[in-house]
C-alpha cells in the first residue's frame, strides 16, 4: 500500500487538571498492553492524570465508561481493545454494538477516544497497536483530549441566560 500522509491535530494543553479513565479489554494482552502504553505516553504527554480499568471484552467497555461517568469524576475516557474477525457473525455484533454505545455516550456529552480496534487478522492489530508504528491507542487518548478540550472552550462561555437585572430600582405600590 502507497503511504498515506496523515494529518495529526497539535496537542491541546489545560490550564486545568485533566482526569482520564482509560477502559480496556485485554483479551488479546499483547495488544492491549502496547495501546496501554501509547495512551498512557499520549496522557502523560499532555499533563493528564489517569487511572486504569480492565473489563472482559470490548462489549463491557462502554457499559463500564457508563459507570463511571454517573459515579466518578473523570473528564475524558479512553475505550481500548480489540476484536479479530472469527468464523462466526460475532465479529460483527460485538465491533457494531460497541461503536455504536461509545458513539451513543459520546452524544451525551461524555469525552470518549474510541480505540477498539476492529480488525481481519492479529497481524492487523499488531501494526496498529505498536506505539512505535500506527499507535491507536495513542490516537484514542489525543482524541479523548481534544473533546475534553473543546468541552472546557464551550462549557466555559460565559453568555448570559434568562433576563437582564434592571438597574431600576424597584418599585412597590
């Protein structure tokens, strides 16, 4: 395959403590522990603190992100894990239905880098698990970063809601 040139937004910076919870799945370990470490480096990277979660698979991953968004304290979530197309249509039923819960939290306002990768072969996910290489779950954590980022520019406008004070004083008949 011809090389592809990719485009990759600068790293944000805070001027406030970001808190990330990365959530994954090691049912492949040695995929999962190189996009650990690429999230992990991509945090530190930015300052970020953070905090590790394993679940069974990539389908307790959101329910997991769920969790935690209605009882703790974090600004972002990092989703990893990976799913390698088997000889049955679990393949499809487990990549659709967690994309498609990360995408429904994230509509709901949670900062979620989704790094679930989805591949045909373990060759597949080595390339892109290696933080030397494609480095996605590097990718995943700048992407949770980037949402918190945007979430802070807009969650700190400071427009006015509702009515104007008068300056009148008030007058009472």
């Amino acid at each position: 395959m011809a090389s592809v040139e990719h485009h990759i937004l600068d790293r944000p910076s805070f001027d406030k403590p970001v808190k990330v919870l990365i959530v994954t799945a090691p049912y492949y370990k040695a995929i999962a522990d190189n996009m650990l470490q690429g999230a992990v480096a991509e945090l530190e990277a930015a300052g970020a603190s953070h905090e590790v979660v394993e679940v069974p698979g990539a389908l307790e991953v959101p329910t997991a992100i769920g969790i935690a968004e209605r009882m703790s304290d974090f600004d972002g979530y990092v989703a990893l894990g990976c799913v390698v197309r088997g000889e049955t249509t679990h393949y499809e039923t487990v990549c659709n239905d967690s994309s498609r819960a990360l995408s429904l939290l994230g509509l709901q306002g949670l900062c979620i880098g989704n790094g679930i990768l989805t591949v045909e072969t373990m060759k597949q996910a080595e390339v892109r698990a290696d933080p030397a290489d494609q480095n996605k779950g590097g990718g995943a954590a700048a992407a949770a970063l980037h949402l918190i980022a945007l979430s802070r520019k807009w969650g700190a406008t400071t427009k006015g809601v509702g009515f104007l004070p008068s300056s009148d004083p008030i007058q009472i008949a």
